[in-house]
C-alpha cells in the first residue's frame, strides 16, 4: 500500500529558469477574510511559545582532531532528485525532479497510457502522480505530484557539452529498488526520428545498453547537473515502415523548449483550508473572524468553529506568520503543499488555542468562490 510524504517545500527559485512557474491567483472578495495585526500577531505567537520546553542545547563543537563528517558526494546529491515511476509497484521508467519546483521529468512512452502511475522518492516514500503535460516527438512527460512537494531536485547544466574529451557523465539504473548510478557514453550528436515521425536533430546517440525500465533518467555531468533525459527514437525505418528503436538523450535545449510550452494547468493541486471570514476584532485582539467552514474541508475536521460573534473562531496567524491581509492569509496556505499540517492560532471562548491543521487538495468540482483559501 503506498505511503503519502510528509509534504517537502522549497521557496528557493527553481535552478530550471525555463520551467513554467506555478502560481495561484486568489480573489480577495471570494476568499472574505479579514486582516490582523502584524503586531498582535506576533506577541500572540510569543505568548504561545513562551513556557514551552527550551530547545536542547547544541552539542560542544569538535575538537580540532575530530575528524570531519563525510560529505555527500555530487552524485549522491543528484540521486537525491532521482525518481522511480511505478505502477502496481512495479518499475516502469526513472525520471527526475526539477529543482525549486517539484514536478518530474521522464520518458512519455515507458508511462503507457500514464494511469496509476507513483513516484518513489531516494527516502523511499511514494506519492501518485499524473500526467500534466507531454511530447510525442521528443518522448518527454511532465508528472505532477498530487500530494507534497519534493525538495531535493536537479538543476540544468549551462555550457556543458557532454560529448566533449574527458567529460566526465553519469545516468542513474534500477539497483534493488532505488536508483543507483551507472557509467553512460554518447556515440555522438545525430539526426533521429521521433514520435510521429517528426526529425529530431541534434540528439546524443547512446553506445551504452539501456534497460527499458531505466528510460527518463536524468544524465549528469561532473557537477551534478543535467546535461540529457534518457529516451527513445527510431534511427531509421525499414522499407516496411519498422522502427529501428535506438536510446539517445533528449538534450537540455530540447528539455527547455518542452518545460516553455507546458500549460499553465500543469500545476500541482492547490492546498485547501475551507472557510469564509469577515475582518472582526475581539476584546484582546484583531484578525479573521470565521463566519462559515464548509462541512467536508480540513478546517471542519479540525473543529474550526464559524458563526457570530459570540460562537466563532478569531484567526490570528498561521504556522507563525501574521496574516494582515486576505491576500496575506492565502499566500501563506498556498506556500505550503497538500498534505502540510499547519499550526492555526485561533481566538476562542476569550482563550488563545493552537489548532492543527491537515491541509488537502480543493474539491475539483466547486467553484473557486466557495469558501477556499488558496484556490487558483
């Protein structure tokens, strides 16, 4: 039975500029949430800190003789952001994920007709993916995670030929259920044909034997950086219109050009909160007075209370941060990713309260005004 990932988030710029960035637009007036104070906010958040256990004390540096942790070699680092794309458990493809952003790479005809498909990550942990965009001539998928977001991916080389003397490439192989690296060399640069038969040019042959299942993986030069996608096209057709199926690797500008046409849909699904407010003041504080929780949302299962004054929940911030504003409020639940528990800090019955949170993907078949906090 596959396992759900705690959900992984990385704020940083993705390292692939091409990428199509996901974002999330949010209409204040749908959304009725009301403001609080950064100010209140942030004494509330030491109120409720103050009086918790001190954090253990960091253990004494070492001494100068001590000798230094070991340090991930770059290929371990890289295999990191290697991915195993499954179905019924069974291997069918490898792939990688796009630094700073989440979302996979792989070869488009190892995935079949691209149901059931799961992502093993290196910590061994599977989420369900789906198809979000794809390439017949190139053979190229885009899988979108449909809970979570995996921090740890690749980048693309800049100014590295991979077919230049001594350069040093490595591709990634299915070893006892985790990807391992394996030696790889290209033939040389060459004209194929590709899905549809559509010529492809400039594609790096590969001399190496490829395993079917190892179809998708990232190739890699010295610096941990992708240089090429393992795929497949046709060399040449027979007179009787057979392919000749020969591996070769999709090159970064190939990968470029497919990332710049996704559509902007090719998103992972948005975390959803499931509540309306009013901006409301309480004797003690400011901030989002819940006047209504939808009934099937993570706010309801986690007793969020909505109605008057009297009845309802004062939000004052999330996880920490102050929301001052409605934009504030969904910025910060949109930031996180499906499957994130956040820490809501709620007004109630004149008492401060921390409530946790799961948050889970919107409902697909409501509209974006019915009560979400980071819907698109």
């Amino acid at each position: 039975m596959p396992t759900r990932i705690p959900a992984l988030r990385s704020s940083a710029p993705s390292p692939f500029p091409w990428a199509t960035r996901y974002t999330h637009r949010v209409n204040p007036r749908s959304l009725r949430l009301p403001a609080a104070t950064a100010a209140v906010a942030t004494l509330l958040v030491a109120a409720w800190s103050f009086g918790r256990p001190a954090p253990a004390k960091a253990p004494p540096a070492p001494s100068a003789s001590a000798a230094p942790a070991p340090q991930p070699s770059t290929t371990e680092r890289a295999r990191r952001g290697v991915v195993s794309l499954e179905r019924a458990n069974r291997p069918v493809a490898l792939g990688f994920v796009l630094g700073g952003d989440g979302r996979i790479l792989s070869a488009l005809s190892s995935l079949g007709d691209g149901n059931g498909l799961d992502a093993r990550y290196a910590d061994g942990s599977i989420v369900h993916v789906r198809v979000g965009h794809s390439d017949r001539t190139w053979d190229l998928a885009l899988l979108v995670p449909q809970v979570g977001r995996w921090s740890e991916g690749l980048a693309a080389a800049t100014g590295s030929d991979p077919l230049r003397l001594g350069s040093q490439i490595k591709t990634f192989t299915h070893a006892r259920g985790r990807a391992a690296p394996a030696s790889l060399v290209f033939k040389a640069r060459a004209d194929l044909i590709g899905g549809d038969g559509e010529l492809l040019r400039d594609a790096l042959e590969v001399s190496t034997r490829i395993p079917p299942s190892d179809l998708g993986a990232p190739v890699i030069d010295d610096q941990g950086q992708v240089v090429a996608l393992l795929s497949r096209a046709c060399s040449a057709k027979t007179d009787a219109g057979a392919c000749q199926q020969v591996i070769y690797g999709a090159p970064v500008e190939a990968l470029r050009q497919f990332l710049r046409s996704a559509p902007a849909n090719a998103i992972p699904p948005a975390p959803w909160l499931g509540i309306q407010g009013i901006s409301a003041a309480h004797a003690i504080a400011r901030g989002v007075r819940v006047v209504s929780v939808h009934a099937e949302s993570p706010a309801a299962e986690a007793g969020l209370r909505g109605g008057d004054d009297l009845t309802s929940d004062l939000i004052v911030a999330v996880d920490g941060v102050p929301v001052q504003t409605p934009e504030k409020l969904a910025e910060v639940v949109r930031g996180r990713a499906v499957g994130d528990k956040v820490e809501v800090i709620v007004v109630r019955d004149g008492r401060f309260r921390v409530v946790q949170v799961a948050l889970r993907a919107s409902p697909s078949s409501r509209p974006a005004a019915a009560g979400s906090t980071a819907r698109p």
